[in-house]
C-alpha cells in the first residue's frame, strides 16, 4: 500500500512536469499540441535508449531526453507556426502516431512491441524498492517544485506577458514590434521539451518503455489536468496533475468492482469515463478551479 | 507490369479514402474547426454496416445509407450535446473536445463488440485477372459505390437549396447570415452530411481490411492528409487529396515495409504544409 501510494505521487509528478509543459504551450501560448504521448515518448526512449545501449550515465542521458523532444517540437513549429492553429492541431497528432509506428517496428532500434526493458533507475540495485521509491519520489517533487517555480517566472516575467498578448490577438503584437513566430517556436519547443522530460522521468522509474505506454489516452489525461485546474494557471496545473491520477486510480477501482464485465470491458469504461469527464469540464467549467488571473480591465469582458 | 497494378490499387483506395476526407473536410469549410471525432464515427459507421450485414443478412448495398444515417445522427446529436457549447471559446477548445468524443465513441465501440477483428459477411470471389494485373472484384465495386456517392454529393451541393446553403456559408459565414441564411441549421447539416460520409467511409474501408474499434483512428492521418493536400475546406480539393495519398501509399510499398502506410500521409501533410500551405486545390490560407 505504501508503495503503490509512492507510485501514485510519482506518476502524479510525472503528470504535473506535461502539464505544466502543455499549460505553457496551450495556456499561454494558445497553441496546442494533441501529440503529447508522442513528445512522451520521444523523451522516453531517448533516454532508454542511451542509457541501455551506449551506457550513457542518467545525469546526462535526461537532458538529452529534453534536448531531442525540444528539437522535435521546433521542427514541428517552424513548419505550422505560419499557419492557423488547425494544422498545428493535426501535425501533432500525426506525429505522436508516426513515433509509436516507429517505435512499434523498428524493432533493431526499440525493440518493437516487446519494448526495452532494464532501463537503469538511480542507484535502484543499491537501494530497497521502498527507498527507491522514496528516493525516485524525492527527485520527482524537487523537479515539479523547481519548474513550478521557473514557469510561474516565466509567466510573469515580459516573455510570458508577450506570450498572453499573442495569443489574445496576434496581429496587436505584431504591431508593437513582437517577432510571433520566434516567439511561438520557442515557446513550443520549451514545452515539447518539458514533456520529454517527464518522458525520460518515466523510463527510469518504471525501467521500462514500450509503445503500448504512449497511447493518446496520455494526450487526453494531460488535457484534462490542465483543463480542470484551470488553463494559463501554473498552479492550476500541478491541482490537475493530481487530480488525474485520482480520477484515473478511481475509476480503476470502479471499473474493477463491477465483477461482471471482462477486462477488457472495464478498460472501455475506463477511456470512456475520462473522455466523458474532460467534454464536461470543457463545457461546464472552463476556466477550471484555479482560473488564470487576469487584469482587472480584462476580468469584466470575460 | 508492377507499375500498373500500384496505380490501380492506389486509384482504388483513394477512391475510398475520398469519402471521409470529403467530410472532414466539409465539417471544416462550413464549422471552420477541425472535427477529429471523424475517426470515431467511421467505426460507428463500420460495426452498423457489420450489424445490418451479418446480423440483419442486409446485401451490402443497403448497409450504406443505414451506416450514413446513423452515422450522421450520432454525429449531429453528440456535436449538439458536447462539442457545440465549446465552439464560442475557439476552434481550439473545440477540436480538443472532438478528440475526447471520438475516443469516447470508440470505447463505446470496444466495450459492446469487444477488440476482436470482424469481417463483413460476404462471399469470396476469384479476382478478375488482365495479363499480370489483378483486379478483385469486390475492390471495383467499392470503388464504384464511392464515385456513386462522390456524384450524389455534387449534385446536392451544387443544386439543392440547403447544398447552396452551404457551400454560401462556407464562403462567407457573416455575408450568409445578412441574407437570412439560418446559422445553426447550417452547421448542424454540414455535420450530419460530414459525419455521414465519414460512417459511409467506414464501412468501405472496413470492406477492404478487417473492422475492429481502432479502424477510424488508424485511418484518419490518411484523411486529414488527403483534406489538407488538397487544401482544407476544399471538397474537390478532398477527392484529389485522396488519391494522392492512396497513390503515394500504394507506391511508399516500393521502398519501405507495409506497416509505414501511415507515414506517407504524414510526409506528405508536412510537404505540403512546407512548399504549398493552402494544397493542391485550396483558395484561402488559413
């Protein structure tokens, strides 16, 4: 029970560092990027990979996890930044497909479907499962409370002023002599690169990666964090985070008391439930729990 | 000999490809959001042409327009009950909500039939043979049913008073309703028509491989690929689009493994995206 409670926190972490990458592309940025389970996986199996196949110590193998998902969003951006947010839309959800393609068979590379397994976990031989839960844990929070801290800076820092001021209206930014375009690529990229963070995050922990991890019901568990605490809101962010592994591990247990469906069934219910509670949040509450604040002027034409 | 084979099979699946890019791609020129439930309701479309063909014996003919409509009432319903309080907020919100309503609509799917793949209930026949090229027959059929459908579109657009209705919106939604035009029944026809589509498609494509809940998901990159080649919002810009990326796929067969099918409609979005961002056939830039 202890331990599972740990797993649980941790993969809430792991949920709170994509979305707070997602509130940054989706709530200040207005962009959107519905192949976050692409990005997630990009990000996990860089590091899986360098670390079992060149034995690339952790320390630099999750950074370079980051570097990979930023490089991948960049070049995602550069082509669909120009356009309207449509394309941006099905680019990324094309290529979150295309990586579990890739990952599914270029199996010299990944594996395939088996996946890479013995992904090294920081001192995890050395240490119990407890201690390395706790330990993993530890390191987790730290990085949550640390990126937490840079992107609520970054919010209110100028950047993140012209980030709201371009999505509010492109063209007035435009006018006051903000390049849109750098602005969204680099914003894009610094997003990508948070979910390939928490891919990397993943792999070391759970020492494994296969394609059947990076489904698009990640995407749409990260939406919905981010919808329900509330869109722009860093804090708002983390609250969904860890709302969603409740939600998730609730309807896990509901689907599994009703004894009398087939596994297989009570994952249907499951998907269904979170598809179901992310259109109500969408309609009913918008501005999630911990909504944006804005300037006063703004708070009454909303 | 070989050449000639690919473009026939790829003309035939682009054929069949045309009918959900047409939807997906009208959904856009009148809604002007991209609707990513399509890949849901070409499975819905899917298991009821199974259901009426193995289960109510129906000839395959008749599956269609039954798939069409209840395709396009699940559609219309579920977009008047989920998607459309959201269409205020941006396309954004919207598209975001489509995805949770196809995956929504796919579980349905997954929790009523189960994973397993199913076939239509339909006796096999020899392929008709030309020298070296095969052609089954089955294949020809579908492809005829799918121009069949393509022309019924045209004449509709083109000739009926909700079709101009349409095709009026689509053009200029500001200007459309200074002349009258009823918003609301507008856009609640273009998604019945595009969902449609998308179910009639379903069942074609489930034809030609096997249906499970998945078939609309791994089909749509296809779809969009073929709307946005030939320039979203554009319907013959859709059907062109379809036989470019069923064309590309057949001939990718050349060089790489078959499970890289879906890659070339990725390729091809960020092509065309690179070099022409309106398509082959689009007007506008958006």
């Amino acid at each position: 029970m202890e331990n599972y409670l740990i797993a649980m926190t941790v993969f809430a972490g792991i949920y709170a560092i994509m979305a707070l990458g997602m509130n940054l592309i989706w709530g200040l940025g207005g962009m959107v990027n519905l192949g976050l389970a692409g990005f997630y996986a990009v990000g996990a199996y860089t590091s899986a990979l360098v670390t079992t196949r060149l034995g690339l110590p952790i320390y630099l193998a999750v950074p370079l996890a980051v570097l990979v998902s930023a490089l991948v969003g960049v070049v995602v951006a550069v082509i669909t930044a120009r356009l309207q947010g449509d394309y941006l839309a099905i680019v990324t959800l094309g290529l979150a497909e295309l990586v579990r393609l890739t990952a599914s068979n270029e199996i010299w590379l990944t594996n395939g479907t088996d996946g890479i397994s013995g992904v090294p976990g920081p001192w995890r031989g050395v240490l119990s499962p407890t201690a390395f839960n706790s330990l993993y844990l530890a390191i987790v929070l730290c990085i949550v409370v640390i990126l937490y801290l840079l992107l609520s800076r970054l919010a209110a820092s100028p950047f993140g002023r012209v980030l709201r001021a371009i999505r509010e209206d492109e063209m007035v930014a435009a006018v006051a002599g903000k390049s849109i375009l750098s602005f969204k690529i680099r914003t894009f990229a610094v997003g990508c690169g948070l979910v390939g963070f928490a891919g990397a995050l993943f792999a070391h922990y759970s020492s494994y990666v296969a394609p059947d991890v990076f489904q698009s019901i990640v995407t749409i568990h990260v939406i919905l964090a981010v919808a329900v605490g509330g869109v722009g809101n860093m804090r708002g962010a983390l609250l969904g985070a860890v709302i969603v592994i409740a939600l998730g591990e609730a309807t896990r247990f509901l689907a599994g008391s009703l004894d009398f469906i087939a596994p297989s069934q009570a994952a249907a219910v499951r998907e269904s439930l979170i598809a179901l509670f992310l259109i109500v949040v969408l309609n009913v509450r918008k501005q999630g729990l911990l909504p944006e604040k804005m300037p006063v002027y703004l708070e009454e034409k909303r | 000999m070989e050449v000639v084979q690919i473009l026939v099979n790829g003309l035939m699946a682009g054929t069949l490809l045309a009918i959900p890019a047409i939807g997906f791609t009208a959904i856009f020129a009148v809604l002007r959001f991209p609707n990513f439930a399509v890949g849901g309701l070409m499975a819905i479309g899917a298991y009821t042409g199974l259901v009426a063909n193995t289960m109510g014996g129906l000839p395959l003919l008749a599956t269609l327009p039954i798939a069409f409509l209840v395709a396009g009432l699940i559609g219309v319903g579920s977009d008047k009950l989920m998607i459309s309080g959201l269409r205020p907020s941006g396309p954004l919100a919207a598209a975001i909500g489509t995805i949770a309503l196809g995956l929504l609509l796919e579980n349905v799917l997954r929790f009523i039939f189960g994973n397993e793949f199913r076939t239509f209930n339909i006796p096999p026949v020899r392929d008709w043979r030309f020298g070296d090229l095969r052609v089954p027959p089955h294949q020809v059929e579908n492809a005829a049913y799918a121009i069949a459908i393509m022309a019924a579109l045209f004449c509709f657009l083109m000739f009926t008073r909700s079709g101009k209705m349409m095709r009026a919106v689509a053009d200029n939604a500001a200007l459309a309703g200074l002349k009258g035009i009823n918003a609301t029944r507008t856009t609640d026809l273009a998604t019945f028509m595009g969902m449609g589509l998308a179910g009639v498609g379903g069942v074609l494509i489930g034809l030609d491989v096997a249906i499970d809940p998945l078939i609309g998901t791994r089909t749509m990159l296809a779809v969009f690929a073929a709307a946005v080649v030939g320039g979203l919002g554009s319907i013959p810009g859709a059907v062109l689009g379809a036989f470019v990326i069923g064309l590309g796929e057949e001939l990718a067969l050349l060089a790489v493994a078959p499970t890289y099918r879906t890659a070339v409609g990725f390729l091809a979005i960020l092509l065309i995206l690179s070099f022409r961002p309106r398509g082959l056939l689009g007007e506008r830039r958006y």
